[in-house]
C-alpha cells in the first residue's frame, strides 16, 4: 500500500504552509480562533441538508423527561448551538465545550431560540465533565464531535456517569467508509492532513464500535451516507443509546 503515504505526502505537500505554521507553534492558537467562525458558517449549511435527518433523530427527545417533568439536556461539543432548534420547547439546556471561543456564537444560537432555558456554559472536553454531577441529566447529546475527541470510549464513560438512570445518549457522526470502498481510500489519504483544518478531526474513526462496546443497556444505530457532495465525510453514523 506504497500508494496512499505517496498520496498523503502530495497532500502534506499542498498544506505546506498549515505544516510550517504549526512547527511554528502559530496554527493551534489560530485555529482556536478561527475554527468557531467557520463552524457558525458551515453548521448552517449542515443543517439545510440534513435537517430532516435532524428533526426525526430528535423527535422522540421528550420521552427521555425525567421525574421533574422539564427535559433536562447537556451537550459536548455544543459549538455554535445548530442543534438548538431541533430541542423541544422548554427544555433545559447545559452547553460543553473545550473551545471558549464558541461562547460569542452560542450566545447568537441563544437569542434565536428562546423556546430554551439555557442553565450554563461548561469550558471543558467531553472526556472530563467533572463539574456535571452523576445522574444529573435526562439527555446527552454529541454530534460531529466523536471524531475530533482525544478519546473516544472516555467521553462515553464520562456520558454514562452524568446520564440518570433510563437516559439516552443521541449522536450524529461521520466515520470511516467500508474498507474496501474506494470513500475509506481517500479518507486515508486525506486524513493527516484534515486533522490540522478540522481541530483535531479524524476521517477514519469507526466511531459504532465505540458505541457497541460501550455499557448502554441499549442502542439504536444506523449507517447513512449523508447528502453532503464532494466531501469525505459522507459516511454517517445516527441514532441513540439508552442507559
């Protein structure tokens, strides 16, 4: 397989200023900045194209309303708040995420969406949520986020111990084509050096085997390919995990 480090050295090639930029020790600071700005940008887009996708993963989020009787929600990796309109009326939501620079763009989300309680803003990744109490919420959600994480079963455990018992865990990922697909080929390729544009983001996780291995006492997952042309992110995972 000679033929796909040729390739993603040609690619490395093409990013040679990104690569010199962070030899540098300049292009993870930049890219904290500016990668917010570019989410706020593309989430918009995303939703366009996946919102039915969107609106029936999270159709049944009110059966998870705990004993309160107000459906309370904590996302990783909230970013810009995309998910915000899809969340039913009067729910309570806790927003995660290890970037501060999102919170300008998340305030933005919050002044769209008043139909939400927003309770507040946790700096943090998704593998330490220490500041989130066990059992403390009915609904975790994560999406587009798995691929860029340091650890993918970590975050799930620390899902597990914040969720009450009988809570669900929702999720809408792009991971690794088939294998033998000509898709998982140029994902290979590309991976490298994708990491650097997207914070961390990895084309080649199989993210499900994640989710399989992980202790829910449930899981409903299914395989799309995303409607999202000329790009290799079109494999996705969807679906929720109850715990």
């Amino acid at each position: 397989m000679g033929l796909i480090p040729l390739l993603q050295g040609c690619v490395k090639l093409l990013a040679l200023p990104i690569y010199a930029l962070s030899f540098l020790g300049y292009w993870d600071p930049l890219c904290k900045r500016l990668f917010p700005y570019f989410i706020s940008k593309f989430s918009k887009r995303y939703n366009r194209k996946l919102q039915r996708e969107k609106e029936l993963l999270f159709s049944n989020l009110e059966d998870f309303t705990g004993s309160s009787g107000q459906l309370s929600l904590l996302e990783i990796g909230a970013g810009s708040g995309a998910n915000f309109q899809f969340y039913p009326p009067g729910c309570q939501v806790t927003c995660t995420d290890p970037n501060p620079n999102f919170h300008k763009y998340l305030q933005q989300s919050m002044a769209e969406n008043r139909h939400l309680e927003f309770e507040r803003f946790v700096v943090a990744p998704g593998e330490d949520l220490r500041q989130v109490a066990d059992g403390s919420v009915d609904v975790v959600v994560c999406t587009l986020v798995l691929c860029s994480v340091a650890s993918v079963p970590a975050v799930l455990k620390e899902v597990l111990r914040i969720l009450r018992p009988g809570g669900a865990f929702y999720f809408m990922e792009h991971v690794a084509a088939d294998r033998s697909s000509w898709g998982y080929f140029w994902q290979q390729i590309y991976d490298p050096t994708w990491k650097y544009l997207g914070d961390g983001c990895s084309l080649i996780r199989e993210t499900w085997k994640d989710l399989e291995n992980a202790m829910f006492s449930e899981l409903k997952l299914q395989h799309i390919n995303a409607p999202l042309h000329w790009t290799p992110t079109r494999p996705h995972i969807l679906g929720y995990a109850v715990k």
